[in-house]
C-alpha cells in the first residue's frame, strides 16, 4: 500500500460541540463510543521526501507543535479553464457538523452524523441529501463551491479520533449530487480547517488554520493527486476566510480582524508573509472578518466588515464601497461567514435553521429555511 499523505500535525484547533440533542437529526444511527476502528478509505499518493521543508524553529519532520510545511505540489496555481457561471445559482449546499450529546449519567459524547444537504436557492427546500464516500460517516463543517453552481467539495467526518477527509460531488441540471469523489488526502483527528475554498477550475482545494505552536497556515492541495503546498505565518494566527480569484494565480484571505491579504500562487518558499501583499483598509475601532470573495473579473475583493457588506480593489489604492446592510436575526454572529455567487451579486450566509440570501444589488435580505440541515448546530453554505 502506498505511503499516506496527511496534512500531519496541522496544529488545527478543534471544538466538537456537545450542544444540541443528537435525536435531532432524524434517521440517524448513533456512532460507536470513542476508540471504536474507522473504516479504511483507500491508499494515499506518496509524498517524496525531497519536497519537503525545513521546519521552523528546529522542530522535528512530523512534530504535533506545528504543521511541517509540504512542498509536494510544484505548480499550487489553477490555470485550467474556470467553469463560468450562466446565471443567478439555482441551489446551494448546507453542510452540517455531527451533533453531540451527553446521556444522562454518562461521560461520553454520542455523536449522531448528519448529512450535507442540496437545497433549492430560492426557496430552501431540500432537493436532495448529499451522499457520503466509503469511510465517511457524517458531513462536516465546510463546503466550498465553484462558480457554475455544480461542483461542491466537503468535510467529512469519519469517527472519534480519526482524520477528516474532503471529498467532491457534482450536481446535475436538478440539483441531484453524483456520486461523491474522496480527495487523496487526510486531516489528523484534532486539527481542522478554518476555511477552505474551491478553484474556479475545480483542480485545487484551498485550506487554511491556526497552529498550535502559533501563527496561521494556508495550504493548497491538487484535487486529483492529494499533493499540496503549504504557506505559513507567525504573524497571523487564525485565517477565517479564502477565496481563489478567477485566473487561479491569487488567494485573498482574512486574519480576523487584522485585515486582507492577496497571496501570490507563484512565490516560492514556505513564507505567508513575504508572498503576500496586504490591502490596506482603512476605519475605526475593530471589525470582526470571516469572509472574502473576488468579483467575477478578478478586481475587487467583497468582505463583510462585522456584519456590513463592503468592496475593495484587490491591488489596494481604493476607498471601501457599502455593498449591503443584511437584516440578520437576533443573536448572529457578530461577523458573516458567506458565499458568493458566481456572478457576483448574491451573497449566502447561515445562522440556526435558515440560510438568508441577500442581493447586492438593491441590499435585500431574503431569509431561507434549512429544514432538517438547521436541526443542529448551524450549517456552512455554499453556493
């Protein structure tokens, strides 16, 4: 069997909740207690041990303190042919943690898997659930999308103390997902992505955290191989949000409250900071980010400032534009974490059981109900 190749000791802060009521989620088989064998998802591509980095500080190849640096992936840039979007999405894609609960008298979490569901975009009724691959039990949380409104790569959960594992589905012209494709790489149990994004192209997978030694990491993986390249910063602890401008050449990312970058795909080494250029955004006080996208022609970046929807140039050099004002419900998050669209002008974002699509065009707010994929802990979604 071939060597596995892992994003080994990512150093990926995970928080299982144990909020919510695992019956919530109707259907579903409890998973075994912690400790039970996970089922084998297939051999990995190796890794040649000449691509791999120096690790910083004199921490050892493989050390859980950081996230060794992968250099596997020579060419991180998508120049393949994007999949433009024809119009307005017609679906999206909920993604839901397992839910967790505590039996009374008992010290064990049971977790009750919960499936990724493809909703209809105005409307948000359930057009079908997303089936998972061998080994996955349950979705996990995070979806990305490309631009066409058909191609999804997910998290997923494959029990207590094992890896995640992302893989693809692909919707047809009814918003019924194919059969789902594993992506030849694991997450180490404990270590979970902060964001993720999707390549126009759909080749490459875009991932980002914090590192338990500090500092942040973004990585980038090739769908089809599992090999990836890996960026990182001590400056930079926590990138909430990713996303991949159309010529597949750049990355924006968010620091929370610390701003913008544009990462060039094109840079080598292993340095975030020095492969990336910072877009300024001038204001007062202190703003909560979550989220970037770039506009369908690769010049401007959209983020929500708080839970205030703004656009930037991406090459730095502009004043901020108000995009949108969200209606958002009592007791959301102090930031949005959304998606845009293909064409630019709808942007998504969660919170309990319904999703809010909102057009930037005229600002308003269009609540959505998540049925069955809002019974537990807030989805990620995608469109």
């Amino acid at each position: 069997m071939a060597a596995r190749s892992r994003v080994t000791g990512a150093g990926l802060v995970l928080v299982v909740s144990v909020a919510g009521c695992g019956d919530q989620v109707a259907g579903r088989d409890r998973l075994p207690p912690a400790g039970a064998p996970a089922t084998s998802a297939g051999p990995m591509p190796t890794v040649p041990a000449d691509h791999v980095s120096a690790r910083p500080g004199g921490l050892r190849a493989g050390s859980l303190e950081t996230a060794p640096p992968e250099t596997s992936l020579a060419t991180p840039m998508a120049t393949g042919t994007p999949r433009p979007a024809t119009g307005p999405p017609r679906f999206f894609v909920a993604a839901p943690p397992p839910s967790g609960h505590l039996p009374e008298g008992s010290k064990t979490v049971v977790q009750t898997p919960a499936r990724a569901a493809v909703h209809d975009a105005g409307t948000g009724a359930v057009v079908a659930e997303v089936p998972l691959p061998p080994g996955v039990r349950s979705s996990w949380h995070q979806v990305a999308a490309t631009p066409d409104n058909r191609t999804f790569v997910l998290a997923g959960w494959t029990g207590p103390r094992t890896p995640l594992r992302f893989f693809s589905v692909t919707l047809d012209g009814d918003g019924r997902p194919g059969r789902p494709v594993l992506v030849p790489v694991e997450i180490d149990a404990g270590h979970t992505p902060s964001a993720v994004a999707l390549s126009a192209d759909a080749t490459r997978l875009a991932f980002a955290g914090p590192l338990l030694g500090g500092g942040g990491q973004v990585g980038v993986v090739d769908l089809a191989t599992g090999r990836r390249r890996d960026w990182w910063s001590v400056e930079h602890p926590l990138v909430t949000g990713l996303a991949w401008a159309p010529d597949g050449r750049r990355l924006a990312w968010t620091a929370g409250p610390r701003g913008i970058g544009v990462l060039d795909l094109a840079r080598p080494g292993t340095d975030l900071m020095a492969a990336t250029a910072l877009v300024p955004l001038p204001g007062e006080g202190l703003r909560l980010m979550e989220s970037v996208a770039f506009t369908p022609d690769g010049r401007d970046l959209v983020y929500a400032a708080g839970n205030i929807v703004e656009k930037v140039p991406a090459a730095g050099g502009g004043e901020p534009r108000v995009l949108a004002r969200p209606e958002v419900p009592a007791g959301a998050s102090l930031s949005l974490r959304f998606g845009l669209d293909g064409t630019g002008r709808h942007l998504i974002f969660a919170h309990g059981a319904e999703a809010f699509r909102v057009d930037l065009a005229d600002g308003s707010t269009t609540p959505l109900p998540l049925g069955r994929s809002g019974a537990g802990e807030t989805p990620r979604v995608a469109w």
